[in-house]
C-alpha cells in the first residue's frame, strides 16, 4: 500500500507539458528583464509551433536570411549560440551573431532551419495549453514588472480576436536584443 501511494504522489506530482514548458520559459526570461509578454507568447509560439511560419516570407526564407546574416555583427555581450525553447531541447534557437563568428556555414544553417520547418509538426492546442497556463501563473504572481497578468489579458484578447498567430518581439526586446535567429529542431542542429 505504501509502495501504492508513493507512485501516486509521484505521479500526482510531475508537471504536465505546459506547466514544464511555462517553467523552462519563466527561468530563461529571468536572465531576459527586457521580455515582455509578447516576447513570452513568441517563445511560447515557437516552442510548440516551430519556425514554419518564417518560411512563408514575401522575399522567401533565402533572400530574408541571406540579408539577415550579412547584416549581423559581432555577439553582444553574454550571447549564447543557442537558447533551447523547451526544456528537453527540442526547439532551439540559433542565434546568427554567435554562429556567424564561430564560422558556422551559413548554408548548412538555412537548410537546417528549412528541413526543421519542414518536420515540425506544430501542436496549436498546446500553445494554447502554454499561453493558458501562463496567464494561470502570472495571475498569482507577475513575473516581472512587465511580465503581468494584466499585459497577459490584454494580449490574450487580441490572440482570441485574430487569432493565435506568429508575432514580431516586442519594441524594448527588440532594442535590448536585437533578436536574429532561426528556431531549428534539436536533432537537427549540430553545433
């Protein structure tokens, strides 16, 4: 019977995919402080979405990231070469400065992040069960002080009026970051 209600706790225990997901996410945004919650709802749409969507651009994937290569320079400061999306690594992102100045061949980069568009199986109810169990969460405490639950409702009733679609980051993210990378699949990214 012990044996009995100690598999039940340990089971009643482990989080489930959002809540692990939201977890993973909430730690890396931490070391972020300019993330607001549409930089949250980005990471959390390309966590369970993957990066096809940035394959259906106006001047197509090749000529957007040949122009986005060329144009990067050297690494900001603390710049990792990859930020793993979820918290087994199955969904990276690349991030170009780092990859351009260890010499990665920027080739072999553009068809990785074609080829993991392409096998991506993009799970909409699960970013939903993400963006839900963050507004769960910043309910009962914000993250930061613009990572609260009232910018989440407010971007939530957006997302429920246009749709739960792929976003750009937000002004001060993108300031602070300067954000270039390609979101690739773990097992396909050989650093």
């Amino acid at each position: 019977m012990t044996a009995l209600l100690a598999l039940a706790a340990l089971f009643v225990s482990q989080p489930t995919a959002s809540e692990a997901l939201v977890d993973h996410a909430l730690a890396a945004w931490k070391r972020e402080p300019e993330t607001r919650i549409e930089d949250a709802y980005k990471w959390l749409f390309h966590a369970t979405q993957g990066g096809e969507h940035a394959v259906v651009v106006e001047d197509g994937p090749r000529s957007w990231f040949e122009g986005e290569w060329a144009g990067v320079g050297r690494p900001m400061a603390n710049e990792p070469a990859t930020v793993a999306l979820d918290p087994a690594g199955r969904v990276l992102r690349v991030n170009l400065r780092p990859a351009k100045a260890a010499g990665h061949d920027p080739e072999m980069l553009f068809q990785v992040f074609l080829r993991s568009a392409e096998a991506f199986r993009p799970n909409p109810n699960a970013l939903r069960r993400a963006w839900t169990t963050l507004g769960e969460r910043l309910r009962t405490k914000a993250s930061s002080r613009a990572l609260t639950f009232g910018e989440w409702r407010r971007l939530d009733a957006e997302l429920s009026a246009h749709g739960f679609r792929a976003r750009h980051h937000s002004e001060a993210y993108s300031r602070a970051r300067r954000p270039a990378y390609r979101v690739v699949l773990g097992e396909m990214w050989v650093p």
